[in-house]
C-alpha cells in the first residue's frame, strides 16, 4: 500500500490529507488558533466535585469546565498530586532526577472522587478528549508521552508490549532491551512500530521522552492555573510520528518552512525517507493537483456513490449515526444472494474509509441489504474487520443480527468532520427564487445608464447563451440592444458565456477586457 501525505499551509492554518494508494481516507485540520488538542497538559483547578457522578469538574481555561472521572485519575494519582506540588513551588527533593521520586500508595478503583479531591488541590492534567459540541474537554490524570516506538507513563515501572506484536520471540527480546534501558519510575509501553529495532533506536526515543518529562517539571515552577504546560506536536509530526513506514513514498508541502521542519524531523526519526518530502511549486492549488479538493466534494454530504451505481445514506443524530446501504442502479449478479454480498463488500470498504475519513465516532449502526446464509454474513463481518485494520481509533465490531443491522462503536477524540459540499445557488443566493425573468433587460439597462453617466463608452456586456439571444432577437433594429444603441448612441457588445447563469450579467471595458464592478 502506498501512502502520500498532502499538506496545504495557508495563513488560516494547515489541512493534511492522508492519501492511501491515492484515495483519501483521513482529513485534518490544524488552525493556528487551536487549543485543548488530544495530548495537550495542563495546570487545572478543580472547581466541583460530582459525588453522583463519581467526578470532577476542572477549569482549565475552556469556555466550559473540563471534565475528569475518577476512573480517568489513573492508580498513580497521589503521586501526580505530590509532583505537581513540589513543582509549582520549585522545591523538588529529587532535583533533576526523577528517579528519587518516592511514590505515593495507589488509589483503588472502586474509590471515590472526594476522597482523593478533597480540597479542590491544583493538578496537573491531559486532554483525553477536545471539547465536542456543548462538552468541555474530557480529562485524564494519567499522564503518557507517545513517541515513536514508545509511550512512557511516569510513576511506575511497568513494562508493556503491543497486542499487535505477535511474535513471542520478539516481544520477550523488545522486553528484555526495555527494562534493561528504561530509566527509574518510568512505565513504558512498547508501540507496534518498535518491533525489529534495536537497542540504540529504542533509547534515543525514551531518552527524548524522558527529557520532556523534565521540561514539564521545569514549566510547572510557578506556574498559575489554568495554564498550558506542554502542547502536543502540531498534526503534521503526530501523523509522521504514529504513522510514518516505509509504505509512505511521497510528502508534498507546499510551505517552504514547514518543508524544512518537516525533513528535519523525519531525519531524526527515519533518515532514510528524509528525500520523500518535497515542495509543491507549480501555481496550481496543492489539493486540486492531487486530486483531494473533488474526493471530499464527492465523499462528503448525506450520500455517498460508489462505483457500481450502489449508494450510502450517512445521517447523524444526537446518540448515534446511521449508515444505509441501497443498491440503486447495480445490476443484478448471477442471484439475488450473491448481488446483495457483493454490493455489501463493496459498501463495506467504503463504510470503513468514511469512519476514518469524517472521524465517525460512538455507535454506528449500518443497515446493509438483507443476508440469508450465515457464511455470506460471516464473510461481511471478516471483511469489515480487514478494512477497517488501518484505523488507528479503538473499535468494536458485532456480527450482523437477525435484521442485516451491524453495530460498531468507534473511538471519538474529537469532533465529527463535517464539510458541506452543496453550493448556494448564485441566482437565487439560496433562496429558491431568481427576480422576474421580463424584468432583466430593465435591470440591465439601468446598469447601463450608470456605466454611461461615470463615462465608459466601450462595454462588452457577458450573458448566458439564452440571454444573450433575447436581448439580440427579432430583426436587428428591433432588438433590445438596437433599442440602446439608438437611446444611448452607445454599440454594447453582447458575449455569450456558457458559464454564466441564466440570469447573471456582467460588464466589461472592450479596450482592457477587465471586469467593472457595479
């Protein structure tokens, strides 16, 4: 699979389109103006406790308080609190070395909030979740660094290996080499990414996290809440970072300094690809040259097309989305049963591309056209798991029930992307209704008279076709434009544009054919 990787750098932000064997399948967004992005750390206050709940509302500069449950407090949470207090002071008995930090007891997880949040304390937190629709941001105080190979979680040494990892040889071997490097007080998760790297490659990366770490500690000294204390790398390095193979062939910018960023980062984290970034220098805008600006016309809206002439109807409620699966013009295949499977798989690959594509998170609950045998259904259910294996967010897939319904559960971290792809009408400007068509020479004409009395005597008057012929109808010196030619002594030219919309008109100057705006 070939991957390619899109940036568009513009004064409003950064759009990144990941493309895979040229088919977009993932869209984001990067403004310059972003906060409380996944990942991001904080210096919260907590401003209530929910015993009902079990949690805590925190102010971490948000419009509306963050939330955080209690079983989103992580075992470490005293200890969390006892770092983030010697810290703000600057008064660490460990210094430099975190491996001196002495740990508090764990809290249980039956526990509850007031019982460890009595107070209202200062505490240093993670976005879990950005802020979605009426919802703060949701919270989590158990702490993590991603890198490339690794993730470190302070306040424990546990090591953990992928599931994705299958290999009992190398997970014990990636094992070994861990807890052999990893410093003191630090828990590390080993990312499917790390397998068949060495010892170096993985140091360099829990070092890297390792100094972060004390960067935190250091932006925690006197520091007032809500304040943000690290921010996660923009879009365009978590990307490189988390999805970066050798299956990535090219990565085009069209930003001369976030090129530069860009190459520098991949040499220190894959030397060897840093000549797949390269500069986007022809005039054409970068998402039309690739072909990503008629994808998300065609991909995004309420239906979605598919090569056989089937369709999806995507709609979204409150609690749930809905996807519909419908035949439409497909054309029958030998049986009805084996037209059905088809037009399934087809639907199925493009269901998989969407949730990834419009970050489609909660319950999705898919319609597909009716299966009798249960190996046609069971084929459907291997083959949404197949699709949907490149997507980084946790899912859950059920089997089709009874009524050809399958459910999935999709993680959401952030809000839906959603892009309207329907136009307003430049007739009617969404309204539905154009003026009166036997009042449009009128209304030309008067414009005309206008032009005249601010003294332009070469006009060029550009209309659609059927315009221009009702204007230019009849014998030559009854026609409308006769009729101002003899009022105005003026000769306006009439051009047709097919372009035009069938009421739109515009005036030109002959001599320099630039538009005149009215």
């Amino acid at each position: 699979m070939n991957k390619e990787l899109i940036i568009n750098a513009s004064g409003e932000g950064v759009e990144i389109a990941l493309l895979e064997d040229k088919k977009l399948v993932e869209l984001h967004y990067e403004h310059s103006q972003d906060q409380f992005a996944v990942g991001d750390l904080y210096l919260g206050k907590v401003k209530k406790l929910m015993p009902g709940l079990n949690a805590a509302f925190v102010d971490v500069g948000y419009e509306k308080d963050a939330f955080l449950h209690y079983t989103d407090l992580s075992p470490y949470f005293r200890s969390l609190l006892k770092f983030t207090k010697y810290a703000l002071n600057g008064n660490t008995p460990w210094g430099n070395d975190f491996g001196k930090f002495q740990n508090e007891t764990d809290i249980i997880k039956s526990g509850k909030i007031t019982e460890v949040l009595n107070g209202k304390p200062e505490v240093l937190v993670q976005i879990l979740k950005e802020p979605i629709s009426s919802k703060g941001p949701r919270l989590s105080c158990e702490i993590s660094l991603p890198g490339r190979f690794v993730v470190v979680t302070p306040f424990n040494d546990v090591v953990a290996i992928s599931r994705k990892i299958h290999s009992a040889d190398e997970r014990k071997r990636l094992q070994r080499i861990v807890e052999a490097i990893k410093p003191k007080n630090f828990g590390v998760i080993v990312r499917t990414a790390a397998e068949g790297k060495n010892t170096a490659e993985l140091h360099a990366d829990i070092l890297s996290l390792a100094e972060m770490w004390e960067s935190i500690q250091k932006n925690l000294q006197g520091a007032k809440p809500p304040q943000i204390i690290l921010s996660e790398k923009d879009k365009t390095t978590s990307i490189l970072r988390d999805l970066l193979s050798d299956s990535f062939q090219k990565i085009v910018i069209n930003d001369k300094s976030l090129v530069k960023e860009t190459q520098e980062y991949i040499s220190r984290i894959s030397p060897q690809q840093e000549d797949i970034v390269s500069f986007h220098s022809t005039h054409n805008a970068i998402f039309d040259q690739y072909g990503i600006t008629k994808q998300v016309k065609s991909s995004f809206g309420k239906t979605v097309n598919l090569d056989s002439g089937a369709y999806l109807i995507i709609e979204h409620t409150e609690a749930l989305h809905v996807i519909d699966v419908n035949s439409g013009t497909r054309s029958a295949d030998v049986s009805q049963e084996l037209s059905a499977l088809t037009t399934n798989l087809e639907a199925a690959k493009e269901i998989a591309r969407q949730m990834r594509l419009r970050d489609l998170g909660g319950i999705i609950i898919i319609d597909f056209i009716d299966l009798r045998l249960p190996e046609n259904k069971k084929k459907l259910l291997d083959s949404m798991e197949e699709f949907m294996a490149n997507d980084r967010a946790r899912h859950t897939i059920l089997p089709v029930s009874k009524f050809g319904l399958m459910q999935i559960t999709r993680q959401r971290l952030r809000p839906e992307l959603n892009i309207t792809t329907a136009e307003v009408c430049p007739s009617c400007k969404g309204t539905g209704k154009i003026g009166p068509s036997l009042l449009i020479a009128d209304e030309i004409e008067k414009d005309l008279k206008y032009l005249i009395n601010q003294g332009h005597r070469a006009l060029a008057l550009h209309v659609h076709p059927i315009l221009a012929a009702y204007l230019t109808k009849g014998v030559f010196f009854n026609s409308i434009v006769w009729k101002w030619y003899r009022t105005y002594k003026l000769k306006l030219k009439i051009v047709s544009d097919n372009n035009a919309q069938i009421t739109q008109y515009q005036f030109f100057d002959q001599k320099t054919e630039e538009l005149i705006k009215l």
